[in-house]
C-alpha cells in the first residue's frame, strides 16, 4: 500500500461542514472551531492564515489549505487585521452578515459586493473520521498551490456548495474526500515538502517492507532480528537502515504505531481497553495503559471520553 492510501485508508466524511463566506476587506476570522481538520480555499481575493505559533501561509485564488484544528488560527486579507469574529463550536456565521436568505446561494454567509473576497471551506467535523496517524503526520497549514491544484476543481466544489439537491451532503462528503486525498498526493509528490520520513521510507525495498510487515501485523511479538529475517537482511543492517530513513529505531516506530491504532479504536469503538490491547500486540490492559500513558500522555479511558459539542454552521 502507497503512503497516501496508508494515511487515508480510514477517512470518511460525515455530514460534513461546507461554506461559502463572503466578505468585504479589511476582515480576520479567528478560528477556534474545533473541528480536526479543514480544506479551505479562495475562489476570489487572497487571505493569510495564521496558525498559533506557527509561521503565516499565504493562499491565492485556487490555492487548496489544509489546516490541522488542534489549535486556533486566523484567516484575514492582511496580516494587520485583527480578527473582527470569533468562530466557535456553537456558530459559524453570527449577525447579520452571516444570516442566509432566500436571496442568496446556500450555505453562503455575506453579502456579494465588489472588491468582496470568496472563501470556501470544508470540515471534517468528527475526529474519527480521520486517523491519528493522519493528523500526526500533517504539518499544521499545508498549502497546495493552484498550477497543482488537485481534482476536483475548486469551481466545482463551490458550485456544488450552493446547490441544494437531493443527495446533496453525501456529495458534499465525497468532495472532502476527494479534496483531502488530492492535496496528499500532490502534497507527496512534491520532493521539498516536508512529508513525515516514514512515508518516504515506504519507498525503500527494505524499510518500505519492513513497514508494512509492522503496519499489517501491529499485534505480533516483533523484534528486530525477526523483522530483519523477514525483510531478508541483517538485524544490525535492518536497524541502521530503518533509523536512518524513518528517524527512529523499528521497536520504537512499532511502539507509536500499536498506541496510534489503539487510539483510532478506542475512538472508533466499544471494545475494553483490554480488548484493544490484545488487538495491537499489549498482552493485557495495563500495559496498554502504561504504553498509552508514556507515549500520549494520557490513559486510554481519558482518550476515549466523549468530545466536546461538535462544530455546526450556523
């Protein structure tokens, strides 16, 4: 399996948040949503976004932004801006500006107007809808430039955006898809971006395979010399190679790969912790919780307690 289809195999989008915004300058949105991850891009005008202690990205018209929701950020036409609205979990337009009315598109906030920049953007609003190892792997603004823009073309996505048809969210949710996977594999494609090593490692013939022996087979009781039988070299070249490419040595990518897996279950299901354990290669739920606590922070039954109020429109 390639490294987007690795990254990308358990994303599904659920009722997921489309919007047109329209507004006229000088305007800044602080973001505090909550929703994991966002695609946004500018059908007309061109915008900054500011994630919190990270550096501004620029996008254009036709740009594609994808934006980790971990931590707020604001999207403005000028970096002097300051944020005139605060979107939270409980709003998304608020005022008059954002009310819709039967004279305008759907799921459009503002008033046409000239000079008025288009944002459009779309959220993936419940966090099991994407792989930890996804949003681990993310930086936290990655812009895919408009020469290679991805399918679908943004003026499809914005016209579908203000349709209103039958079907039209399950539509809508296959066009966040398609979006997300398009800008990763544009994004990999790229040989200066900054892509996690060890989806570059899953190129190599030897690493590469080891990967997928440990990503397949999460629960075996691996060590290195078993690995490196597998994989047909040495332990000792095995482990100097694996560290090299990857960053880390075999038994420590397949410690963080077992708790990311864990997490994406505990979230995804009703499985006991010592179920889950079992199932990524712990022998009981203590030491899952040890493993969870050491490399997360947190014990697993914490990381399973509900979230809190999903992001909505307004």
């Amino acid at each position: 399996m390639d490294a987007v289809s690795e990254l990308l195999a358990e994303v599904r989008a659920r009722s997921a948040v489309f919007r047109q915004t329209i507004m006229r300058p000088p305007w800044a949105l602080r973001m505090a949503s909550g929703a994991p991850l966002t695609l946004a891009t500018m059908l007309r005008g061109r915008a900054w976004i500011v994630p919190d202690q990270h550096e501004p990205v620029p996008i254009g018209v036709g740009d594609i932004a994808v934006i980790r929701g971990d931590a707020p950020y604001t999207v403005a036409d000028d970096l002097a801006t300051t944020p005139s609205l605060m979107v939270t979990s409980a709003d998304y337009c608020t005022g008059a500006e954002g009310v819709e009315h039967a004279s305008r598109p759907a799921r459009t906030c503002g008033t046409p107007a000239e000079g008025a920049a288009v944002l459009v953007s779309g959220a993936f609003e419940r966090r099991g809808e994407l792989s930890e190892r996804l949003l681990q792997a993310l930086p936290a603004v990655l812009v895919v430039p408009a020469e290679g823009s991805p399918y679908p073309s943004v003026e499809m996505v914005a016209e579908e955006v203000t349709r209103e048809r039958p079907g039209q969210q399950l539509v809508l949710d296959r066009l966040l898809d398609l979006m997300l996977v398009s800008a990763l594999r544009s994004w990999f494609d790229n040989p200066d971006t900054d892509a996690p090593a060890w989806c570059r490692a899953l190129d190599d013939p030897v690493v590469g395979t080891a990967l997928r022996l440990l990503h397949n087979t999460p629960a075996r009781p691996w060590t290195v010399a078993d690995l490196a039988a597998k994989v047909g070299v040495s332990r000792a070249a095995l482990a100097r190679r694996f560290t090299a490419l990857v960053g880390e040595p075999p038994m420590a990518y397949l410690a963080d790969w077992r708790i990311t897996l864990a997490a994406d279950l505990l979230r995804e299901t009703d499985d006991t912790v010592g179920t889950i354990a079992r199932k990524v290669g712990y022998a009981n739920a203590f030491a899952l919780s040890v493993a969870f606590k050491r490399l997360r922070g947190t014990r697993p039954s914490d990381h399973r307690s509900p979230e809190p109020t999903q992001w909505r429109a307004g």
